[in-house]
C-alpha cells in the first residue's frame, strides 16, 4: 500500500510539469525547447545535493557512463517534442496519445526481442491504435502534423525503457538520474542551438520574463527528478505488475489541470478514444501479468 500510494502521488504530480510547460508557452511566450532546457537543468540542479549527501563526490560518476548519458538525450528528446505538442494541443489529447507507449513497448518487444506475443495481446494493440487514431483525428484537422508528435514522444520513450534494461540496475537512481540531467541538458543547448540557427521559432532562447516564470521554471526541474524518484521508490516498495495500472492516473490528473488551467476538456468523441487507449493498455498489463505467473 506504501508503494500504490506514493505512486498515486506521483502520478498527481508529475503532470505538472506538463501543465507548466504549457503555461510557460501559451502565457509566458517561452519556447518549449528553452522549457525543455529548464526542465533538465534545474532536474540536475535540484537532484545533485541530494547525490553528494548520500555519497559524496563519487558517487556522481556512474558505472555505466555513456548508456546513461544516451539515456538522457532519449528522455529530453521525448519531453521535447510533448512539450511541442502541449504548446497546441489540450493535455488531455496529448496525453491520451502518448499512452499508446505501452503498445508500441510490447511491439518491440516482439520485433526485437522476439517475445511472444499473442493475438489477444495483438488484438488490444490494434483497438489501442485505433483509440488513439479516434483522439488524433480532430487534432489533426485543426492542428496538422503536431498531433502525431506525442506518438513519437511515446516511441522514443518506449526506446528510453529499452535502454533502462540494458543499464540494469548497476547504478543508483540518484546517479542514474543525475547522469540523465548532464545528457538531457547538453543535448538541449545544442538542439536549441541548431533550431535558433534555422529560425525556428519553438527553439528561440529565451530567460523567464516575470518572478512567476522563475519559479515555475525552477518547480518544473525539481517536479521532474523528485516526481520520478518517487516511482522508482514505488517500484521498490510493490511489484510492477500492481503498479503499472496507476500510470493511466496521470490521464486524469491531465485532464483536471488542462480544465482548471487552461479551459480544456475532452469531447465525448474523445473520451470514446482516451476509454480505448485505456482499456487496451490495462488489458495487455493484465495479459503480461497471467504470463508470467504462467511462466
């Protein structure tokens, strides 16, 4: 119970940072490639006290160096191209498509690592994708090609679980997180770089223009090392196959933020797809959890 509840916590929370970066873009004029940069830099100026007081100067430096540096830039890659997403969309959309992430995880799966996966299991998959299609066709019409970036944050995300098991767990959380700060915020300066170089205008360099914008920035970086420390606790505390459901709270605490703040709410037509997604996702855990027991 110690492990649901502190993942229920971080599912409440951790959208915020989503909601921020929404704020920071539609009323705050910043470029979500500059949140972006906040979101990593501030993640790494909030956690590395906290590293030095567990254990000292060593304990920066991990065992596995550049797989979680890669880490890093897969996660600011990510973030980066949700954030682009929420800059237009309402949070409740761009969370609903990004939740295809477990669909597009077992796929892998099955091409890559050639795990056998089932028609059942292939069948969630197809009315997944379809629920996310049901979400994406009307945020296509208004707003193009942006509805389909939070799919691609969710397969890049889906690639960043990937690489979570090849590092094992051969490093600490805090050094791990760290280590995914120093990527994430090198790969943004140069990102950032590039894109201004091009003109783009969601890469423009920016500072915060108000003391609200500094505080949000700074909240925005310590939500995000605190939020996913907390699910990696969570994990430690109760099995994944109890805790994986819990991630779809984050659908509702979403949809309540883009409510409140912004005046966004779902459409019946919407809801429609957002309850396939969900239902989907929650059978192929259910799926994955009678095959091992089985195993």
């Amino acid at each position: 119970m110690q492990g649901v509840t502190i993942m229920l916590f971080a599912m409440l929370i951790l959208p915020c940072m989503d909601a921020i970066a929404k704020y920071m873009a539609v009323h705050e004029g910043m470029s979500p490639g500059q949140v972006t940069f906040y979101r990593f830099f501030f993640q790494l100026v909030s956690v590395v006290p906290l590293l030095l007081a567990a254990g000292g100067l060593q304990a920066i430096y991990p065992k596995r160096l550049w797989p979680n540096l890669l880490r890093g830039v897969l996660l600011a890659a990510a973030a980066l191209l949700f954030f682009v997403s929420v800059k237009y969309m309402p949070l409740a959309d761009a969370f609903a498509i990004y939740f295809v992430e477990p669909f597009i995880l077992t796929c892998l799966s099955a091409l890559i690592l050639r795990e056998r996966v089932g028609w059942r299991r292939w069948t969630a998959i197809a009315i997944g994708f379809g629920g996310a299609m049901i979400v994406i066709q009307p945020s296509f019409a208004v707003f193009g090609l942006t509805a389909l970036l939070p799919m691609a944050c969710a397969f890049l995300f889906a690639c960043y679980l990937f690489l979570n098991r090849a590092v094992g767990s051969a490093d600490s959380p805090l050094a791990m997180q760290t280590t995914a700060g120093i990527g994430g915020t090198f790969f943004m300066v140069a990102v950032i770089a590039v894109g201004n170089g091009m003109g783009a205008v969601d890469f423009e360099p920016s500072l915060p223009r108000s003391g609200l914008g500094w505080i949000l920035v700074i909240a925005l970086g310590t939500i995000s090392g605190y939020g996913h420390l907390l699910v990696v606790k969570a994990f430690r505390l109760a099995p994944l196959s109890l805790l994986a459901p819990f991630h779809y709270f984050e659908i509702v605490s979403a949809t309540a933020l883009g409510y409140l703040v912004f005046g966004d709410f779902p459409t019946p037509s919407r809801w429609l797809g957002i309850g396939a997604i969900v239902g989907s996702g929650l059978f192929i855990i259910w799926r994955e959890r009678e095959k091992r027991k089985l195993d």
